[in-house]
C-alpha cells in the first residue's frame, strides 16, 4: 500500500472540527424541540373526526416518512425559492430536519396517544377535570413515557441526518471535513476523525438519554 498517513493537518484542525460537532448537535437538537411540538399537534390531528384537520397533517406525515430526507432539505433549500423565500444553510437544515422528525413523531405520539386506556380518560373527567387538564397531567406525561426511546432514537437519527447539509453548503461536521479533506487531500484522516466525533456525540446522547430516563422514568 502506498499511502502515506499524515495527521498533522487533521490535529491542526480538531478545534474547527470540534466546533463544527457542536453545530451538529445543535441543529439537531433545534430541529428536536421543533419536531416535538409539531409532532404532537400532527398527532392530535391525525386522531381527530374533522377531515379539515386530519387530512394536511396526514399528507405532512406522509411526506415525512415516505420520501428522502434529502429531498426534503433541497425543497426547503432550492423548492421555496420559486416562491422568492431564500433561507440561509442553517435554517434550511433546521426546517428539513425539524419536518423530517415531526412527521416520524407524529407516528410515535398517535402511537402512544392509542396505548393510553381511554378508562383513564373517563375517570379523570368524572373527578371533574377538564379536557385539557386530563391531557397535560394524565394522558401526555403517559405518552411522552411509551415514546421516550423512540425519541431518542430520532434525535439520534437527526444527528446523522445533519450531515446531509452539506449539500446545501452548511457548514456542520461533514461540511467542515469536507472542506478541509479537499485542500490537504488527507481524505482518510479527516473522515476518520469525523467519524470518532459522530460515534462521542451520538453515545453522549445515549448515555444522557439513559440518565434522564432513570430519573425521570424510576418510579
């Protein structure tokens, strides 16, 4: 093998490499909070017994799920500029992440919506609760429960998923190696240590995600 590895340069850049980790993480976890709270008012929809609601967030979910979360980034890079609406790389990546993780939520939510007994339902309304007090301390703290792993596995998800913004010229981990691998030609080194980074955040993920649920979730 003629390769000759050279780290140097990958050393020289770890601190822009690390910044641009942090990016990642922090599109990811924007597009998360952004996904939650869409995803559950898509939820909510998708149950309801009026097609005016139910029907746009079905095509939303949809759309989400059964296309690729690429297509999905350049619509919201490239579709809307039809329509004169020009986002920056950073938003457009927070957009189609956050569309992307609302329609699988939503999935998850109304999953979790179904598994709460409606016995439940009816015996917090006879204790005279109204409708919306029974869903913020009975039936959503249940459904954010069933749900909470699969929510993890989606913010995982919405890490790896960012790197695919560097096809709109955002500048996250995979955008930043990519710069720097093709003006020093050290391809392997850079994408190995990208790598290493991806493999730290996704496990400090996990690792909290497991923290917090032992927390929150021991009772």
């Amino acid at each position: 093998m003629d390769y000759n590895f050279h780290w140097r340069p990958v050393f020289n850049k770890l601190p822009e490499l690390l910044s641009a980790g942090l990016t990642t993480l922090e599109v990811a976890t924007l597009s998360m909070i952004i996904g939650i709270f869409c995803g559950l008012l898509l939820a909510i929809a998708r149950m309801s017994d009026n097609k005016l609601i139910r029907w746009p967030a079905t095509v939303w979910v949809e759309l989400a799920r059964n296309t690729p979360a690429l297509f999905q980034l350049f619509f919201f890079g490239f579709g809307l500029g039809a329509f004169s609406i020009h986002l920056s790389p950073y938003f457009i990546v927070v957009a189609g992440l956050a569309f992307n993780n609302a329609g699988y939520l939503a999935e998850n939510f109304r999953g979790g919506f179904q598994a709460v007994p409606d016995t439940q339902i009816r015996a917090a309304r006879s204790l005279g609760m109204t409708s919306t007090q029974t869903y913020i301390r009975i039936v959503i703290p249940q459904v954010l429960r069933i749900v909470y792993h699969p929510m993890t596995n989606q913010m995982v998800w919405a890490v790896l998923m960012s790197s695919l913004g560097m096809m709109v010229g955002f500048r996250e981990l995979s955008g930043e190696t990519q710069f720097f691998a093709s003006k020093t030609y050290r391809m392997f080194e850079y994408f190995a240590v990208a790598a290493l980074i991806y493999y730290a955040i996704v496990k400090v993920i996990l690792g909290g995600a497991k923290l917090a649920s032992f927390r929150l979730f021991r009772y």
